[in-house]
C-alpha cells in the first residue's frame, strides 16, 4: 500500500501536520508496506468545521497552514510531494 492510499484509507478524517521523512517508516527491511508515525499534532477534522492550525515543522508545512487557511487531509500531501 502507497502513502497516498493509506493516508486517504485510514485516516480520512486525521490530519496528521508533521508528515516528514522522519514519520514515514517502511514496516520491515522486505516489505514497501509503510507505518506512519509521530501523531502528537494530529488533528481530528470535524466536517461541519473549518480548522485552522499554526503547527508544524517549518520545512514541511503545506501553504494553507502558513497562510492561516482551513486545512484538510490534502494539508498533508503537501509535506510528501
């Protein structure tokens, strides 16, 4: 499984806002199967709610939460690429 289906999979309604190399960890040396990691600025997303959010490491935070927009799950695609 990709990053991109399991972010989307499991956690649809998570932003996790720290996702870094350092966060994504492959599950065993054979295996492209991947564990993410480090979910202390996790957010649950509400969806009758916009959240805004100023947290993050500096070199992976995706424009909207610079700019102090509404985040969502794509929030975190941004730090991957």
């Amino acid at each position: 499984m990709n990053l991109n289906n399991q972010l989307n999979y499991d956690y649809r309604s998570i932003v996790h806002l720290d996702m870094k190399p350092e966060n994504i960890l492959l599950k065993s040396k054979k295996s492209y199967s991947i564990k993410i990691a480090d979910f202390g600025l996790a957010k649950l997303l509400k969806s009758d709610e916009e959240s805004r959010i100023m947290v993050g490491t500096a070199e992976f935070v995706s424009p909207e939460i610079i700019n102090y927009d509404p985040v969502s799950t794509a929030s975190d695609m941004w730090s991957v690429g």
